[in-house]
C-alpha cells in the first residue's frame, strides 16, 4: 500500500513538473510514467528487474518514435528523476534499457541533455 502511494505521488509530481513540456510532443508524462512504474522499487531498492518493468521500458521505447516524443520522454524521466531524488540509484536507472534488452537512443542521467536526443 505504502509503495502505491509513493508512486501515485511519484505520478502526480512527474505531470505537475513537467506539464508545460507535453505541448509540442505526442507522449505525455502520464505515458512515461505508467510505462515505468513497475520499475520504481527495483530503481529504489535494486534486486530483481520486474518482468512488467522491462514491458513498461519497451512499451515507452515503441511509444517515442518521433525526435520530440524522445526529447519528451528524456525530460519526463528526468523530472521523475528529480522528483525521487538521492533516492534513486543511478546506476540502476542507466542500466535499465539493457538489462530489459531494449536499445535506446540517449543515456538515463540527469545530465544528459534531452535537447541533443535525436
């Protein structure tokens, strides 16, 4: 129950930063989110990678086909990022898109410049 309601948190905090980004790009933060959620302890707490997880970061990946629905979904990621904060452990987070096997094109990082996600 404690860990539905940090991520409804995580949700609601994610599409109040980042909303006025979503204007330009098909994929909302909302959609980012969703796709990520079963990810959350695992990024939290490490262990092992829910198979929904890997779903959510494929879901996401099929999701951002266009060069502004990647610069979005970089953005909504990091304001998630931000919103769980010295929480989050990194490396898991860059880690992510490889161990579910799934290729992107951008690092997950707080400094990678989602201007320069093509």
């Amino acid at each position: 129950m404690e860990g539905l309601l940090k991520l409804s948190t995580l949700m609601i905090v994610c599409m109040l930063v980042t909303a006025p980004m979503a204007s330009d790009a098909a994929i909302t933060c909302g959609a980012v989110t969703n796709s990520l959620g079963q990810c959350y302890n695992y990024l939290l707490r490490g262990g092992f990678i829910p198979r929904g997880c890997c779903f959510g970061v494929q879901r996401l990946h099929n999701m951002a086909r266009t060069t502004r629905d990647r610069q979005q979904a970089c953005r909504c990621i990091q304001g998630a990022a931000r919103a769980l904060g010295s929480r989050l452990n990194p490396g898991r987070a860059a880690g992510l898109p490889g161990a579910c096997r799934v290729r992107i094109s951008y690092p997950i990082s707080a400094r990678t410049n989602c201007n320069n996600v093509r």
